[in-house]
C-alpha cells in the first residue's frame, strides 16, 4: 500500500473511496480469471456445461465494469484528484475496461467446447490449451502486478506479450496447413483460429494494464515505446 502513497491525504475517507475501488477492481480481476481458466478447462475436457456457465456469468463482470467506472466518476467529480491520485484513477478506468473485454474473449473460448471434433481435430486443440494456460499466467502475474503496483513484474509481463504473439503465430500456421489439408474441416478449425486469435488478444490487454501501472508509478505513457526501448524509456528522467 505504501506505493500508492493513500496515507496521505488528509481526508481519511477519501483514503477509504481509494482502497475500495482498488479492491473492487482486483475482485473483478479473479472473476475474470477464473471465467477464463474455466473456458479453458471446458475446451480441454469438451464440457459442454462448464461452457454454458461462462457464457452466462459474463454479466457479473459487465456489472462490475459499471459499478466501479461509476465510482472513479464520483470521485472525479466530488474530490478532483490530482497527481498520483488522478493517475490511480485513470488507471482503474483503463483497467476495468481491459477486464471487461478479456472476459468477452473468455466467452468466444468457452464456445468452442460447444462444437464438434473429430479425434485428429482434437489434437489442434493441445496447442491451443498451451497458448491458454500462457495467457492465463499472464493476466495473473499482471493482476499481482496491480496489486502491488509492482513496477518490475509490471515489465515483465509487458515483455512476456511477444511470446504470446509468437505462439499464436505458431498456432494459427498449424490450423491454416491443417485446413488446407482437409476443406471440410474449415467450419470448426475456423471456430478454433478465432479462439486462438481471443487468446493474443488477452495478452494484448495483459500488456495493456501492464503499460497502466507502469503509467501510475511513474508518470509515463510507453504505449509506443518498442521493446527494445523500454526501460531506457520508464527510467528516463526529462
């Protein structure tokens, strides 16, 4: 708690409004964790069920994402934060709004559990589950990170999103050679690709609310800063 400086404000209810939305924002972020670890496991054992509940549960993350940007409103409005406060504040409302979106990706998953496959095609989806659990390790450390405000697990997980992006690749070649191979798979290897395609997309957003606490503790926007650039860039003093 101490890097999110909430000690110091002389309102102590003020303090309070902060660490409230704060962990209303990391009770978001283990729903939306668990919706995806979920999706992934429907897919792995094709459980139709498990599918359905996280087709239907996807409305407590909407809520949520509402919930919260509604209060990130009121305190804008009633408190005028400024500083390290305001950037806390636009931290959670480009958070929430990062959180809602994986969980939409979580949906797109969890509806390939619905589909048909025959042994071979089943086999395409191995490569999928790894790429999963990756991702699915990245929005944990990067929801770790938010809450610490933890800088250096913050990079990490910004750097991680190329590996993601190169498995996806690797992924997306298999599924194209295999449908090439055999047309009449298309419809449901195409139902695959567009979940391998959610997937890099969660690491984007991972990588996203890695660049917002980076934006937080240090005052600095690195959206388009490359790689290689990147902590030259956040240690860089103007």
């Amino acid at each position: 708690m101490d890097n999110l400086n909430l000690g110091k404000h002389i309102s102590g209810q003020f303090n309070e409004e902060l660490e409230a939305i704060r962990n209303n924002v990391l009770t978001m972020g283990g729903i939306v964790e668990k919706q995806l670890s979920d999706a992934l496991d429907a897919v792995e054992r094709f459980d139709s069920d498990m599918a359905q509940k996280v087709l239907q549960s996807d409305y407590r993350i909407n809520a949520m994402e509402v919930q919260i940007d509604e209060e990130c409103t009121r305190i804008i409005a009633k408190r005028q934060p400024a500083a390290s406060d305001l950037r806390l504040v636009m931290a959670i409302i480009k958070t929430i709004a990062d959180l809602e979106r994986i969980g939409d990706e979580a949906e797109r998953i969890a509806k390939v559990a619905l589909d048909s496959f025959t042994n071979a095609q089943q086999e395409l989806l191995v490569n999928l589950d790894n790429l999963g659990r990756h991702v699915l390790q990245m929005l944990r450390d990067v929801l770790n990170a938010f809450a610490r405000m933890d800088i250096d697990a913050a990079i990490a997980v910004h750097k991680e999103d190329r590996r993601v992006d190169r498995e996806y690749e690797a992924v997306t070649r298999q599924l194209m050679t295999y449908m090439m191979e055999d047309p009449r798979s298309i419809p449901s290897i195409m139902d695959v690709l567009w979940s391998a395609r959610s997937l890099e997309r969660i690491g984007d957003r991972c990588q996203n609310i890695s660049e917002y606490i980076i934006y937080f503790v240090k005052g600095k926007d690195i959206r388009h800063t490359s790689y290689e650039n990147l902590e030259q860039e956040i240690d860089h003093k103007p």
